[in-house]
C-alpha cells in the first residue's frame, strides 16, 4: 500500500498534466477535462493504482465552474484518489462518461445531467433522473430561478 506522497508521485509520473491540490485528506488531483475518460482508463487498469471501486461522483457549481468529483478507490491496493475535472462552458458543460469503465458512474451522471445540466458523451442513457423531461433548468445550479415555488439562489 502506497502513502499518500507516493501515490501522488505516482499519479505525476502517470499523468504530467495532473494539478494537485494540496493539504487535503486524500490525493487529489485536477486532470484536464479533455484527458478524463483516457485517464479514468489509466488509472484503473494500471497495475500500481488499480483504482476498481468509484465509491461516490457529484457534480458542483461554483458559479464561475462546473465540476465533476471523482471519489477513486483501489480495493487491491487499498488506496484513495479524489480526482476533478473542470469547465467554465455554463452554456454547453460536457465530459466524457466513465460509464463504461465504472458502471456506478451511470446514475452519477444522469443525477448531474438532470440536477446541474451537464452532458456526459458516450453515456448508454443520459436522460433525467429525478425530474421531468420537459422541467425547465437546472435545479442545482447556483443561478437557478423558480418563479412558481420562488427558489432563488
């Protein structure tokens, strides 16, 4: 089992564009939105991070940002990851699904397809979670505005 300084090493020597973030309980690291599903690939199958287990994925606004948190576990390894992915297209947010290498991330995806309007390429059914089709917004969203049950954020 790697400590959290190797396992960062690790991860910068796997992937050169990785940004941490210092001064937190896990590793955590902003990839490049445009290297996710490569580097969700990568991090799995390598045989020294092994990252088998997605335990959680949200979605936050920050009101500049969307972003999508990656909670990464290897149950081999028995080592932790906290991996981001951030776009400031409020207009048109996307990523790559990983639903395809962590099949828990499909409702993960839709949640924040449905709650914060982001797009997930190559996800298998990206449709609404909780809401109906023909809901208006985004409910999640920091700029969010409900005349009819006066929500305002």
């Amino acid at each position: 089992m790697m400590d959290n300084t190797q396992l960062q090493q690790t991860i910068g020597r796997l992937i050169p564009r990785a940004v941490f973030n210092q001064n937190t309980q896990f590793v955590e690291v902003v990839i490049p939105a445009d290297g996710l599903h490569q580097t969700a690939q990568l991090l799995k199958e390598n045989p020294e991070t092994k990252f088998d287990f997605l335990f959680n994925l949200t979605g936050v606004d920050s009101k500049n940002e969307l972003r999508m948190v990656y909670h990464l576990r290897s149950t081999l390894l028995k080592h932790t990851l906290v991996v981001k992915v951030v776009t400031t297209d409020r207009q048109n947010p996307e990523f790559a699904s990983v639903s395809d290498i962590w099949p828990a991330a499909n409702p993960f995806e839709r949640e924040a397809y449905d709650l914060l309007g982001i797009r997930f390429t190559n996800h298998p059914d990206l449709r609404r979670l909780f809401l109906e089709e023909d809901f208006q917004g985004f409910p999640l969203r920091k700029d969010f505005v409900d005349p009819i049950n006066i929500v305002e954020k």
